[in-house]
C-alpha cells in the first residue's frame, strides 16, 4: 500500500509540475495572442487609410477631368468671343454705304 500511496504522490507532483509548465507556456501564448490583435487592429487601419488614399486619388483624377473639359469649354468659348468682332464687323459692313460684295457701288436713298 506504501507504494501505492507513493505513486499517488508521484504522479500529483507531476500533475503539479505540468501545471507549472503550462502556466509558464500560457503566459507567452497570451501575450502573443494579444499582439497578433494588435498587429491585426494595426492592419485594419492602415488598410482603411490606404482605401481613403485611394478615394481621394480617384476623386482627385475625376475633379482634374472636370477641370480639364471646363478649360476646353473656356477655350472654346475665348474663340467665340474673339471671333464677335470680325462677325460684328461683318455685320456693320453690310449696312454702310458703298461698294456691296459683289463690288457694286450701293447708294442710299
């Protein structure tokens, strides 16, 4: 019976002895796990900064566009308004006295 009682013992300090060592081995594992949440959280937001990066960089590429098509209307508008006083003066031209187009002398009254 002595030896019973003496495996018991032996066997209950070996219980205790793994249960030290898990304890020493599930400390680190925590702490890993709580940096792997980190890193985890880290990642997140830095993908979520480089989604907005790019938003912006698409918003930023469609408002060049914009700007782009207004410039080519405010060209094409500056040639318009060029083009009015050789138009106007056409115009006054064709109501003056004188020669006509055709190289008649035009008489009024």
């Amino acid at each position: 019976m002595d030896n019973g009682v003496s495996l018991s013992r032996d066997c209950v300090g070996a219980l205790n002895s793994a249960n030290e060592l898990l304890d020493a081995v599930l400390e680190p594992v925590e702490l890993i796990a709580n940096r792997n949440r980190d890193i985890a959280a880290a990642v997140k937001h830095r993908s979520d900064v480089t989604d907005e990066i790019a938003k912006s960089g698409v918003k930023i590429a469609g408002d060049g566009e914009l700007n782009a098509d207004d410039y080519r209307e405010f060209q094409k508008c500056h040639r318009d308004v060029n083009e009015l006083p050789v138009s106007l003066n056409d115009l006054v031209r064709q109501f003056q006295p004188g020669d006509d187009t055709h190289g008649n002398n035009r008489r009024v009254g």
